[in-house]
C-alpha cells in the first residue's frame, strides 16, 4: 500500500507542532514523513547464458533464498519457432526481447552487432522515463553496448534517453583489464559491477536498475558442461547476493517495495552445451528467480516467455504506457492483480 499525506493534513500537524514547547514532539509527528514511502522499485539482473540444469544442480543459497519468497521456474526465448516471430537465442537479441516485450521481428536486433534496433519499440527504461520523468534509471554492465546500443543512450530515437547512474564500459579498459585468454579479466569486471550495484541500490535506491555479468556464459563457450561452469554459476550467486542484501536493507530501513527479477537470456545447445544461436529445445530453455509474491499460473507452468519480464515488471511499477506502445507487446504479465 503506497502510503499519501495530504498538503492539509500536513499543515495540521505542523500548526499542531508550533503548539507544542518540545522537539520531541516535532520529530514523532513528522517521522512518517521523512521515514516511510513504500516507493516501488525494480532491479532487473541477467546471468548470461546459463543452461536451467546447471543452475539446478550448482550451489546456489542465494537465488534459492530469493525463490522461496517468490518463485523459480524453467521458461522459454526465442519466439514462435518456425514462425514470424523465431528469434536467434543469441545474448544480445535476448536482451533486447527483454527490455522491449518483443521478439526480433519487431525489436529488429538479430545478433550481438546490434546493427539497427528499432526504437520505436520501447524498452522499459524509456516508458518510466516518459511515465516518471524524475525517476531515477541506473545501469550496471560488463558490455557497454547494452547502455549505448540496446537503450539507446542520449539518441534522438529513444527521445534523448538519459541514466542517473551508469557503471560500465570496463572491458574496454585494456590497461586495468587486460584481456586474457582465460576471461580472468571479465570475471574481475563482473565482481566490480556486482559491488557497484550493491552500494548504488543501498546509498541511492534507483527506482529501475539493470546488472548484467557475463563471465557464466564465457566460460560455458569455452567448457561447455563442466566444472568451470557449475564454479562460475555460485560465483554469480555470491554476486547476485550482495545485490539481494542491499535490497533487503533498503526495505527493512526505508520502507520501500522491492521486485528483483533475476533470468538468463538464451540456454545452450546439448548435449555439451557449448554453443547457442540455435532452435534446440536446451537453447531455447531459459529460468526465471523472483521475490514477486502474487505470480500467476502461467510462471510456474514452464509456458512463461522472456516477453513476458516486461510487462510483469510494468505491472508491478503500475507505471502509464501508452496503449499504441503496450499492444505491440509480445509477452503478458506474469503476476496476479492485487
């Protein structure tokens, strides 16, 4: 429940206060004011290319403290297979079918070149900021083209998109992150990005934030199925719990609501589970962790879509979108109306 105070109510308690001969007196009165807002907020986390049968047989305390409270379940990318809408289950197009609710018939990002995005299908970064133009948009990345060619940055097509807080851009950082054969250099930027995003949630509290590590899928590439892989699974979930303790200490402490939705963007292909790009069922197959408490049936029945991320988090911000804008949405709501 979003808590108001009305202007007259407040001028009440304040003539009430000039009343009164004790400090004390003013600070109980005004401590709901300043303490308690129950604002809404969401922070999106994608773990890239992390096949479901790994993560349910790797260590994982973390995701699995977060799917107690809400929910875990197996799901699908890569649209309608043999139809209009089939989509590469590649990282980048899988991104983009998150933040916009489409699949790549419309979104236009076929590959991880991400030639020409059509922006006139919005990402959910771009419909807050239309929707709450002082709400606080923050980015954490291993890949700087998320922020500059996925959300379109500061283009004249995104509507001069801006973000308070933006963390990324380090793999081009050759001399502090020399680049190595064994992507030791990415597992170091993933660990950086995690504490980042951790500290700018618990100091800053963005209302819509987005992480992304990418050291899992590298070391999928390289290791296929293997230990190397299942090491960098709980490496993410040490990462991911970091961010999931700066959450939980923004709601004991400011009374905020927090939604975290944690997915992967494509799986891989078996049986070694290599490689991606495909139509194989084990690349289609993505999972879904959440704390979101009212999930609906379709969550837990396997048919849930990586369309359907968007207007679950929309649903839960109970932001304003234009209705040209929502009936292009591939995806539904995976939450119960409350």
């Amino acid at each position: 429940m979003r808590i108001k105070y009305r202007v007259s109510s407040l001028l009440g308690a304040i003539l009430k206060i000039m009343r009164c001969r004790s400090l004390f007196f003013l600070l109980i009165l005004l401590s709901p004011i300043l303490s308690f807002s129950q604002e809404k907020k969401v922070v999106l986390i994608i773990l890239d290319g992390i096949p479901a049968d790994e993560l349910e047989k790797a260590q994982t305390p973390n995701l699995d403290k977060i799917s107690k409270l809400g929910g875990y379940a197996r799901a699908y990318t890569g649209g309608e297979k043999g139809g209009p809408s089939e989509t590469p289950t590649i990282s980048a197009v899988g991104y983009n079918s998150l933040l916009t609710g489409t699949w790549a018939n419309k979104h236009n990002v076929w590959d991880n070149d991400i030639a020409a995005p059509d922006y006139s299908y919005w990402t959910i970064f771009r419909m807050m900021r239309e929707a709450k133009p002082k709400s606080k948009l923050a980015i954490f990345s291993t890949w700087e083209d998320n922020r500059t060619k996925l959300l379109g940055e500061g283009l004249n097509e995104t509507g001069n998109l801006k973000l308070d807080f933006i963390f990324d851009g380090f793999e081009k950082d050759t001399l502090t992150y020399p680049h190595d054969l064994d992507k030791e250099y990415i597992r170091k930027i993933d660990n950086l990005v995690s504490f980042e995003a951790a500290h700018i949630l618990k100091t800053e509290a963005p209302d819509l934030s987005w992480v992304y590590l990418e050291f899992t899928d590298d070391m999928g590439h390289r290791f296929g199925k293997s230990p190397q892989l299942t090491s960098a699974i709980e490496l993410a979930d040490e990462q991911v719990g970091r961010i999931w303790e700066a959450v939980q200490a923004r709601e004991k402490n400011y009374g905020e609501e927090w939604l975290i939705w944690i997915t992967t963007d494509h799986g891989r292909k078996a049986p070694d589970f290599k490689d991606h790009g495909g139509q194989s069922d084990s690349e289609r197959e993505i999972w879904m962790v959440t704390n979101a408490k009212n999930l609906n049936d379709r969550f837990r029945s396997g048919k849930a879509a990586m369309v359907d991320i968007l207007p679950s988090l929309i649903d839960f911000l109970d932001i304003s979108v234009p209705d040209v804008k929502r009936k292009n949405w591939d995806g539904s709501s995976l939450l119960e109306r409350k």
